[in-house]
C-alpha cells in the first residue's frame, strides 16, 4: 500500500488558496441536481435511491431519510483549490492506512434526520496521530484547523450533529460503505459530526467529519457531472469496463448455454451465446457506484429496459440449482441474495435480444451477458460403420452427446447417436468400450472433473439400459486435462466438450 505523508494530501495548509492545475468541467455544479450527462442524475440517485432498494434502513432496521438539499441557498465561490482531497492535514495528523481514492463513488452525507446523497470523485480515510509523531490525537485540534481550512476556501456548514453510525452499518448500504469508505464512518456511534459544502461555479465540494477520542472520518467528495467510461460495442459482449478496471480471471465464453435471469417474480431462463466475467480496481480505487453508473449508461445506448434493480430473495436466490451456481460463482456470485444485483433486457433495431445480469458487490463485481438465440447445430452424427471404421484404424472415437446445461441429463437429440454406438456393440460382442467425458477450461478445475465423470458415467448407463452388458463398458473422465484444440478460441472449446469412446 502507498503511504500518504501528513502534508502531501492535498495542497499544504499555507498553499491552500493556491490553484493546482486542473481542467474543469463545462457544466456548472449547480446544473448537475437537475441535468447529468446521461440519463441518471444526482437529484434522481436522491429521490430514487430508497427505492431502488426498498427503503434505506439502519442496522436495525429503522428507516434512513433520505434527504434533499437545494444547493441554490448556498452562496457561491470561486477561490481556488487544489487537487481532491483539497485540504492538507495538520501537523503529525495523517490517515490510519491508504485513503480510498475514487474515480466515482456516491456517498449518503448525514444531513438533518437522515442522509443526502452525494456522487462524483471521492476520498476518504482513518486520520490517526501515529506514535511516532510525539503528541497524542486531539479532536479540537484537528477540526480547529479543519474549520479555519474550510472557511478560508468558502466553505458552509449544512449539518452537525451525531454520526449515528448505525445507518451505515444497514442492509442496504453496507456494500458501498464496507467497499470504500468503512474507514471514515467507523467511529462511535453517536461521534460528533460535521458536514460542509463549497460551492463553486463548475462543481460542488462536500466534506463530512466524524470525530472520537483516538480518530477521526473524514470524506472528501467532488460533485461534477458523470461522464462514463466504459462504452457499449456493437460486437458481443457488448459491455467494455469503465477506466482502470481488469478482469480477475478469464471469461467465460460459451457458444451456447442457458442462463437464469431474474425478473422480479421468476426467473426467465434464457438460451444463447454467453459471455460471463469477473473484475476489479486495484488500489482501493474499486467503487460499486462507479461500476452502476457505467453500467448504466451504456445500457441507455441501446435504450435498455431495466428488468430488475435489487436483491433477490433468499428463498428464491437458494432455488437456483447448485451446479449452477458454482459454475457462474465468478461472474454471478454464489449466493445470489448477497449483492445488489441489476438485470437489463435489450431488444436492438436488427432483431437480436441481450440479457445482461450485473452483480455489484463490495470488492468486486461481474456480469452475464447472453444473446437469446437458438442452438446452431455443429456436430454431424457419426453412423456405426464410420464409428468401427474409425475404432479399428484410431482406437477412439469422439461422438456427439448433448447435456443439459451443466449437467450430466442427457438430452433427447442425443439418442440417434447412442443408437449408432448400441449397434457397433451389438455388431461385435467381444468389443468393449470406455466411455470418457471431456470438458473445456471454462470454470473451476475440479467441477469440470465432476462433470466429466458423472457425463461418462449417464453414456454407460444409457447403453447398459439398453441391453449392453456392464462388464464390456467403462465410465472415465477427465475434466479439461485433455483438449484436443486451443480453448483461446469458441470453436476450439466446442471441440474440447466431447464424449470419446476408446478401445479396451
């Protein structure tokens, strides 16, 4: 982790009116409670943000207001400040470990008898007196120095009061807080707390202070007009990450598979071309918010109908089936009522449908995009002559079997097939077979074996119900450790999910 010194912050307490270079933004700051860039603003994340997730409530379970605040009652200034966090520290006062800097984050601010929420480029920290400084931490101390700061650039202060701690502790906001900005609320529950404003021409600065005996939260937020990142792409996947993000493993790619999309009342299983990934920002630079907000506006690109903003159930996150599950755990999640979750549908101008599932959780999140389409038939049946010819030349023989999707059921179109492998056994009874099931290297290691296995094992079973004595078959798998084509590519992973029957 970086370590920040006490005075390298922002622009030092002597050079605080003295402008850091920057490029401002052309809309004025106090447009952005009416207009935004896209098509959320912050007025509207106020206004909807309750119910976006069903009423902000503390840890137990008493309701948050939400809170408006008019931004016009406040006088305007235009002294310059430096670089987010704008504001040095006193002397021997520094943050207790790395600040979480963000490109975009939205953070509810106390305000009046419940919160107002604020977006844009945060900052927030822990600020401690180290040991080594020679002196002890002094509440007075730091917010005299902090009150004199912020009236020097223009400041205002809209709220003192309590923390009230536990309405950051609530269910509805403990993964944007637990994700960034633990550190400045994680004080006693009722620490004395301070909340100011500046505003300026071109944007809006907001500063909250909670103080305890040992330490202190600080936020530092700059209110400016969102504009995204990340951009929607005519090609599939669609979706890109917003700045500064990467993958935490490699997607998955799948030229075909069925995917369980919520819909607010069931879940809406959908066939296609599927991409799912998983990814993160390094640094403690990761923000839920940023990764919505992106999210959002590439899906208004495509004038997307959003499907469902919530968490899902637990009694109906706990149906989807376990295989499932762990085969998404990545992208999706494995227990799916954990994290706020946003499903979209897009139907675009030449026909085509896109469901995207988007998991936002605290450290991390993913998503899951599947193009509704139908199964393009690849694999041509292998009649039983081809099939001995191939056994008595190669000694093996792939064979088109079709599952379920994750599962060992073999699926009905997958009988002409057996059939064609049930008469080469009948056609030589002294032939005996071991059955061995492939997979790609998509997903975990060890289900791809369990699959594999089990896979093996419904071929063998099949041909036995079907007359084939047991001891001429043998069931073996083994998961990914043998492809026979680059998994880099569709068709390479295609050829690698086979059954082959080998030569005892």
């Amino acid at each position: 982790m970086k370590k920040y010194p006490a005075l390298a912050l922002g622009c030092a307490v002597s050079m605080l009116l003295l402008a850091c270079s920057r490029s401002e933004p052309e809309t004025n700051a106090a447009a952005t409670t009416q207009a935004a860039v896209v098509d959320t603003t912050p007025a509207a994340t106020d206004n909807a943000a309750a119910a976006t997730v069903g009423g902000l409530q503390d840890r137990e379970g008493k309701p948050v207001a939400v809170v408006p605040f008019d931004i016009s009652r406040i006088a305007t200034t235009d002294k310059p400040l430096g670089a987010l966090p704008f504001f040095g520290l006193p002397q021997g006062y520094e943050p207790l470990n790395a600040p979480h800097v963000r490109a975009w984050a939205r953070f509810p601010l106390r305000m009046g008898d419940g919160v107002h929420w604020v977006e844009g480029p945060s900052w927030s920290a822990q600020i401690v007196v180290p040991s080594s400084a020679g002196k002890s931490f002094s509440a007075l101390e730091l917010e005299r120095n902090l009150d004199t700061l912020l009236s020097a650039a223009g400041a205002s202060k809209v709220f003192e009061g309590p923390e009230h701690r536990d309405i950051y502790y609530g269910p509805q906001l403990e993964d944007e807080i637990g994700g960034g900005f633990i550190d400045a609320v994680n004080n006693g529950a009722d620490a004395p707390t301070s909340v100011w404003v500046i505003r300026q021409p071109q944007r809006n600065i907001w500063v909250q202070l909670s103080l305890d005996d040992l330490h202190a939260g600080m936020v530092v937020l700059e209110e400016v007009p969102f504009t995204p990142t990340a951009h929607w792409s005519d090609s599939f996947p669609h979706l890109s990450l917003p700045a500064g993000y990467n993958d935490r493993n490699k997607p998955l790619q799948r030229d075909f598979d069925r995917f369980p999309f919520w819909t607010g009342d069931h879940f809406e299983q959908v066939e296609g071309k599927l991409w799912a990934a998983d990814f993160d920002k390094p640094e403690r630079a990761y923000s839920l918010h940023e990764v919505r907000r992106n999210l959002e506006a590439m899906m208004a690109t495509v004038n997307a109908t959003k499907v469902f903003d919530g968490r899902i159930p637990k009694a109906q996150a706990e149906s989807v089936p376990e295989s499932v599950r762990s085969a998404y755990s990545g992208s999706a999640g494995y227990n799916w009522d954990d994290f706020d979750l946003v499903v979209y549908r897009a139907d675009l101008p030449d026909g085509r449908q896109i469901w995207v599932h988007a998991r936002l959780e605290y450290l991390s999140a993913g998503w899951v995009v599947v193009e509704r389409k139908g199964l393009q038939q690849t694999a041509a049946l292998l009649p039983a002559a081809a099939l001995k010819q191939q056994l008595d030349s190669q000694g093996r023989v792939a064979i088109q079997v079709n599952f379920a999707t994750d599962q060992a059921q073999i699926l009905p179109d997958s009988q002409p097939q057996l059939e064609q492998v049930l008469a080469v056994l009948k056609q030589d009874p002294a032939l005996q077979l071991s059955v061995e099931g492939h997979t790609d290297n998509s997903g975990n290691a060890a289900h791809n074996q369990q699959l594999s296995d089990a896979r093996a094992a419904s071929v063998v079973a099949s041909l036995a119900a079907a007359g084939i004595a047991p001891a001429r078959l043998q069931a073996r798998g083994w998961g990914q450790d043998k492809p026979v084509a680059d998994n880099a590519s569709e068709a390479g992973r295609a050829s690698n999910r086979r059954v082959e029957l080998v030569k005892r």
